[in-house]
C-alpha cells in the first residue's frame, strides 16, 4: 500500500466539477496526498445541494464550489491546491495541460466531450464517472479513447433523476480506485471498458463498449 | 425469442429487469419494446447503450443487426449526472 502514497507523491490532478460527484473525489485524493490538486468549478452551492453534495452546508451556500473544496481541504492534505473558480470552456481548456490525470465529476455530456477532445491533444488520461438516480458508470478514457462518443451516440443530454447521497459517494469511490489502479498498474478498467453500478438492485458489471 | 435486459434508468422505469420477444433485427426489436411498454419510445431506444450477446451493436450492423431465437440484448441509458 506504500507504493500507492510513494506512486501519487509526484502527481498533478484535476477534478472538474466539485458537486456531487467531485466533493466525494476532492476528499478521498487528497487524503491520498498527491503533489497538486487543481479544483475547478464555476459553480455556487444552493440550497438543492445539501441533499448530496459533501462540501454544501448552510454556512457555504451561495460561495463558490472549488474555493469551498479548499477550505475543506487545506487542512487534511500536503498537496497543493490550485482553485480555478471558472467553468471550463474551449477558451480556457489550456490549464489542464499540464496534468497527469483528470477526475471527470462534471454533470453534463456537452463538458464531457469538450474535456475528452482537448485530453486527446494533451495526452492526458480521464477517469470518468457519472450518476443518475440509483444508477452510475466509471471508466478509464486513455488519449483517443471512442467511448464517450459510444455511449452517449446522439444523444448529448441524458434525463437525469434525483439522487440520494451515498450514489455520489460511490461512484467517486470507484473512480478514485480506478485512479490508483490506473497508477500503480493494478489491473484497472480497459480501454473499452464500462463498470456500471446499479444500487437499488447491487447489479454491478464492467460491459465491453 | 430473444431476452432484453434493462439496466439503470430502463429497468427503474419499466419496473422490470428482462423480457422476452419476438424480433428479427434489432430495429425490430426496439419497435417492438416501444409498442407493448410505451414507456419509452422507439426514438429514445435508440440512444440507448445496447450490447447484442455483450457486443456493442455499433460494432455490428447497428440497428440493421439481424437477431436470432436465444440472443440477449442489453439496453441502458448511459448516466450524465455528477
């Protein structure tokens, strides 16, 4: 298991979106103190966010999601933490460049794309993951992977249930694991692989897509 | 026949996790789900994720997939929400 703090020890990671999803992401990486975590959202917390998101409480709502993730985080972690309190667009897509893996915890198909396409440029690889309802998928997206663009075909906005608290929690959790696998060459998730996760009927399988 | 398996949203919303019918593609098949469970029609269908016996269908002949007694197809609308 030291190989896993030795292994992060040197790594810069993003997590793009601190919501629902990426509170839970924010929390288990930098416990795993990597070099430097860049947290970006441009996002405010409101009242709806309390239901699931880590960092929503009464006293953050209104503030900013990635500079409250910080606030949170800065006294549990060794890594540096970069706040970037902007939504990623093609305009400022150039600050993640320089990283070596992206946490996806964004809640759109659209941001997904555009962060696939510019990783593909950057050579940099993404963990995936997304939540609707009872129900997530997390995948490993290598430079050049298809398989966004193979799952979400035409459709680039998929309905999206309410969610209760522990769905987040999960599929960060299952991110983070595919992270340090990806990492420590631990038989992670494969190219053309998707690990979906069912809660309400704990049916979980990794489809070849 | 052929069995279908819902997952994730589909099997919440047709309240059920396989069925069994009658097709002879996979366009068959999706018109056919539309019809009897009309609880997503057949233009929603087809953004789903399907896997024909755990192959993705868009490495087959898509929806022009011809489908035989015994195949079962996986149908699942990908998740987007964080």
């Amino acid at each position: 298991m030291e190989n896993v703090f030795q292994n992060l020890a040197n790594k810069k990671i993003a997590i793009i979106g601190l919501g629902g999803i990426g509170g839970y992401i924010a929390s288990l990486v930098s416990r795993l103190n990597p070099s430097t975590l860049l947290l970006i959202d441009g996002d405010n917390f409101s009242q709806s966010n309390l239901n699931r998101q880590l960092f929503c409480t009464e006293k953050t709502i209104g503030k900013n999601k990635a500079y409250i993730a910080k606030e949170f985080l800065q006294d549990t972690t060794k890594a540096q933490l970069i706040v970037v309190e902007k939504f990623l667009t093609d305009e400022n897509i150039e600050i993640i460049k320089d990283m070596d893996i992206i946490m996806d915890a964004t809640d759109n198909v659209m941001v997904r794309l555009l962060i696939s396409s510019a990783c593909n440029k950057f050579n940099i690889p993404i963990i995936h993951g997304a939540i609707n309802g009872y129900f997530g998928q997390v995948a490993i997206l290598r430079p050049n992977s298809k398989l966004l663009e193979s799952i979400y075909l035409e459709k680039k906005e998929v309905t999206v249930l309410n969610t209760l608290s522990y769905v987040p929690a999960l599929i960060a959790s299952f991110e983070v694991s595919e992270m340090v696998k990806f990492f420590t060459d631990s038989k992670p998730l494969q190219d053309n692989q998707l690990l979906v996760i069912d809660s309400l009927n704990n049916d979980i399988r990794v489809l070849n897509i | 026949m052929i069995t279908i398996e819902f997952y994730g949203l589909y099997r919440l919303n047709y309240k059920m996790a396989k069925t069994q019918l009658e097709a002879s593609t996979l366009k068959d098949l999706l018109e056919k789900i539309a019809v009897k469970y009309p609880v997503y029609s057949y233009k929603e269908l087809k953004n789903s994720v399907i896997l024909i016996n755990e192959v993705n269908f868009i490495k087959l002949k898509k929806f022009r997939t011809p489908l035989k007694d015994g195949d079962v197809v996986f149908i699942m609308s990908p998740a987007s929400g964080g």
